[in-house]
C-alpha cells in the first residue's frame, strides 16, 4: 500500500506545472498639438490729388447804376474775407478772392495716403491619441530538465503501480479459484 501511495504522490508532483503568468495590459497616451499661425496684411494706398475749382463773379445788373455799384462793392468786400488757406503736414486746402480777376478759386491738394491692415490668427490643434496594448505570454514548447525528470519517475512509478495492481488481482483470482 506504501508502493501505491508513493507512485500516486510521485505522479502528482511529476505532472505538475507552475500556472502561466497574467497578461499584463499597457495603456498608452500621447498628445499631438498642430499650431497653425497666419499673419495677413492688407495695404490701402490713395494717390495724391490735387484739385482746383476756379469761379468768376459776373457783374451785377439790376437796372440802377447806383444800386449795381453799391450791390458789387459789398459782394467784394464778402468774398474778400474768404480768403482762407489751411495746410496740415502735406496736404492744404484753401479759397481765395482776387478782386481784380473778379475770380473765386478753391483748391485742394491731399498727399498719397497708405493704410495697412495687419491681422494675425493663431489655431492650435489637440489630438489625444490612447493606445491598449495587451501582452500575452507565449508558451514556449521548451520543458526544463527539472519538469522532465520528475514526469518520467511518474510515468515509471505508475507503470509499476500498473504491474504491481495486476499481480495482486491474479494472486487473488489464483486463491479464489483454488478455494
């Protein structure tokens, strides 16, 4: 019975392997940002102009010499105090009175112009990328001399528990039948 429990323990032992190791999952993050910046810039440009506007003041007639006289001596006097001229940086403007010519001239004279414009947009991008791995072990068909040895001492001991179960059972057919 000694035998039988031996072999049995010894096949238990033998046959045994350690379980296989967890797979191990991995996650993974990684951010990606694209910056994308425009600078735009619009230029307005004016050319310089410069304008005149010259009139002539007619004589007066409404029939009394004494009436026109005193009607174009005051009209004069009036367009004489228009004379006005303003000048800023390059550009003037201005209306003069010349009483002999009988002559009202407007004028104005603006310098080229230039507006820029400048607009600068900046867009930025966020990608958020997650990647799962998962690791699985491989089983490798190798067995280590320290699994083998102990399987064929099992293989072995149960060949014999075999053999050894078999000749009881004859020896005890023998004696039944002999009985």
């Amino acid at each position: 019975m000694a035998m039988c429990l031996l072999s049995l323990l010894a096949l238990v032992i033998g046959c045994a392997k350690p379980p296989l190791p967890p797979a191990k999952e991995i996650s993974q993050e990684t951010n990606n940002t694209t910056v994308n910046h425009t600078d735009k810039t619009e230029i307005d440009r004016n050319k310089a102009v410069n304008d005149s506007l010259k009139i002539v003041i007619g004589d007066i007639r409404t029939g009394l010499a004494v009436c026109d006289s005193l009607c174009e001596l005051e009209l004069s006097r009036v367009l004489q105090q228009l004379n006005h001229a303003k000048t800023s940086g390059d550009n003037s403007y201005g209306i003069l009175y010349d009483k002999y010519k009988k002559q009202l001239t407007m004028y104005a004279n603006l310098a080229e112009t230039v507006n820029t414009l400048s607009k600068s947009a900046k867009d930025s991008i966020v990608y958020k990328d997650k990647l799962f791995t998962k690791e699985i072990p491989v089983v490798v068909k190798y067995t280590p001399w320290y699994y083998e040895y102990p399987a064929y001492f099992s293989w072995a001991c149960l060949l014999l528990f075999i053999a050894y179960a078999l000749y009881k059972i004859r020896l005890w057919t023998k004696t039944k039948l002999q009985s």
